[in-house]
C-alpha cells in the first residue's frame, strides 16, 4: 500500500505548489481550476507518473489517485478547460457523452 500513500502525496504537491489555482466567473464549479504550467503534449497536460516513472496524462494519474481505477469511459472536464486538472472537475461518462455529460445535448 505504500504506493497509494506516495500517491497521495504527489497529489497534495501537485495541488498545492505545481499548479496555479485560478477562480474563473462562470466556468466550472465551485470549486476553483487547477490550471497546469507544467509539460503539454497535443494540448493535454502531462507528467511523470511516480510509480512507473514514465510519462503520463495528468487527468486519469490524478483521477484514479482521487477516486480509484476506473474500469470504462472517458474523463471529460465539466468545467471545459483543457489546462485544469482539479478532479473535482471531472467525471467519468461512457464513450460519445461527452456533449449531453456537459449539458449541451
């Protein structure tokens, strides 16, 4: 288990000194975006994952930190910002949801 407690961890840097908290009007929820400065590939954040030492997205590392491995669908971000990284802005939803999961179907 000492790999969910580093993990968790990591998790507390990542949300307290490698991300820039931003609050902005009438985007996401209450609670306010972790936007990523760190490393991007194809608009995406990524970053070393811990465990394996390779490189990874940032959504599903921190998701599956926070919430457990999810076994189907994707992670969208409800609050629509590609850099945010706040799991609380994430859900998971079935392959071609992603419109209706964001309320716009």
């Amino acid at each position: 288990m000492k790999n969910e407690v580093d993990m968790e961890k990591w998790l507390e840097r990542v949300e307290n000194s490698c991300c820039e908290v931003y609050e902005i009007e009438g985007v996401g929820s209450n609670e306010p975006h972790w936007i990523w400065p760190g490393a991007v590939t194809n608009g995406y954040p990524v970053s070393t994952d811990p465990r394996t030492k390779r490189k990874a997205l940032m959504r599903p590392l921190i998701h599956e930190v926070r919430f457990g491995k999810r076994t189907e669908g994707r992670i969208v971000m409800l609050c629509g910002l590609r850099l945010c990284i706040n799991p609380w802005h994430m859900r998971v939803v079935k392959h071609g949801r992603k419109a209706q999961e964001k309320g716009r179907g």
